[in-house]
C-alpha cells in the first residue's frame, strides 16, 4: 500500500499523476490518492470577491485563515473542481475512482481549534472564530471497504470536527496520517518542486536523503522554511509512525509516482 499526496500549486500535471497511478493500480499496487488545491481556490476567491488571506504563526510556518466564507470556497473548490477532475482522468484510464472529502463518512476527523496565534508586526496575536483543525483519527474502515471492493479513493480535505463541523486541516499532515493508519510501505508528497531543496529554487541544490534521526540538525532546518517545515516534519512523523519511507517527489513530469518510488526526489527514512 502507498499514499500519494498531490500538491495543488501551479505547474502540477495531474493527468501524469492520474496515469501513472492507474498504471500502476492495473499492475496490483493498492493505493490511495490525496490532494490539494491552492492554487484554483486563491484564483476562484479572488474572481468572488473575497481574496484570500495568511496568517504567520510563531513558529514561521503559514496557514489559510478560514472563516465560513473561505471554507465555503475551500470546498467548492477542493471537493467539487480538483476532486472531480482526478476522478475524471482515472475514469479514462479505466480505474474505478472514487472522490470523497475527509468531511465524508468522517475519513479525518478532529479538533476545531478554538484559537490560533499569529505574528503581526512582530507581536503574537490570537485570531478566534477560524474553520480550522488537525486530522487526528482516519476511517480506515471506509476505506478498506472501498479499497476491497476495487475502488481507488481519491480523498480531500476538508476534515471534520468531533461536533460535525467542516474543518480546513493541512492536506499533507492528513496524508500522513493515513499512511501511518493504512501501515503504508510508502508515503509521497508530490509538489511543483522535486524535492527539498538547499538552495531554493535552485533545483540543482536537491538534498537526496534526509535520515529522520537528524531532521532537526541544522542543514535540514535551514532549508525547510514555511510550509516545506511542516510538510519535513510531518514526513518524521510518518516514519516514526511505521511508515517505511516518505518521498518528495516531482508532480510536473511523466510517470511521477514511478520516478519516486524509484528514488527520484528527497526521501525520508
């Protein structure tokens, strides 16, 4: 079994990602497909009339702010446009896919968090009233059922709260989530970029291995910034978790996926 998170910047070409996956799914290989998107929801929040807005956390790392509204969009755009268009190319490919949000069956499911902290003009603040969560249980029940039955899930945020809320959770701490529920032998985290990168965006400085023992040294930190930190940390976590490796892969080439597992990228282990 592996776990395939696909970014949602610009530059992804997901109808590499939708045949290599159904490549390889014809081939035997269980999977399950995760994504992001955006890129598409700035755009669509912009074209609405409500752009979108960050906040910077005191740990240097970046979140959506997410009021009804946004979350709103956030859906519209990641279960309805993205989703449906993976499924879409698997269906040409002759794979059975099946799109479903973390709100669906409760997939991932958490806490509503009641405050976040934000750094503005270099004082931490509070901001309340925020649609968002971390994945903290996955349903692997729903998706062994699936997955059994021949379908491909091809899953999105957003997740839901204990209370039955829609919560904006961080699709890539999802994705490891799930592997680490599923007993995954892979995790890959497909992006715009091919990996981590020394000397971003330089892609000629591409850091090849990271052993999740030293993640905290010095020479990984200082390049990991913004949200790649959280997506590295998040990788350490699946490791630790029994994960048997996760991969920073390409999503800009052909056959993304194989390239990977074949070591093309960054991997953790």
């Amino acid at each position: 079994m592996i776990v395939v998170k696909v970014g949602g910047s610009e530059g992804i070409n997901y109808e590499a990602v939708a045949k290599d996956a159904a490549s390889l799914w014809k081939e035997g290989q269980r999977l399950v497909l995760v994504h992001g998107g955006s890129s598409e929801t700035n755009k669509i929040a912009l074209a609405l009339g409500h752009p979108p807005q960050f906040l910077t956390h005191p740990g240097g790392m970046t979140s959506r702010l997410t009021d009804r509204r946004t979350l709103e969009i956030f859906e519209m755009v990641y279960c309805g446009l993205v989703n449906k268009r993976i499924v879409e190319l698997l269906q040409k490919e002759g794979v059975n896919a099946i799109g479903l949000s973390g709100l669906d069956g409760r997939i991932f499911e958490g806490k509503r968090k009641e405050a976040v902290k934000y750094v503005e003009n270099g004082k931490i603040k509070i901001h309340r009233g925020d649609y968002t969560g971390s994945v903290e249980r996955v349903n692997i029940g729903l998706l062994t059922m699936l997955l059994e039955a021949g379908y491909l899930p091809v899953l999105t945020p957003p997740a839901v709260s204990y209370q039955g809320e829609a919560i904006n959770t961080d699709g890539d701490t999802a994705a490891s989530m799930l592997a680490v529920s599923l007993k995954a032998e892979a995790l890959l985290l497909l992006s715009n970029i091919p990996g981590l990168l020394a000397n971003f965006p330089d892609e000629s400085s591409l850091i090849r291995e990271i052993p999740a023992s030293r993640v905290n040294d010095p020479e990984y930190m200082a390049v990991a910034q913004g949200r790649m930190k959280k997506k590295v940390l998040g990788a350490v976590e699946a490791v630790q978790g029994g994960v048997g490796r996760v991969i920073f892969g390409d999503a800009r080439i052909e056959e993304p996926i194989r390239r990977a597992l074949e070591g093309a990228g960054t991997v953790v282990r």
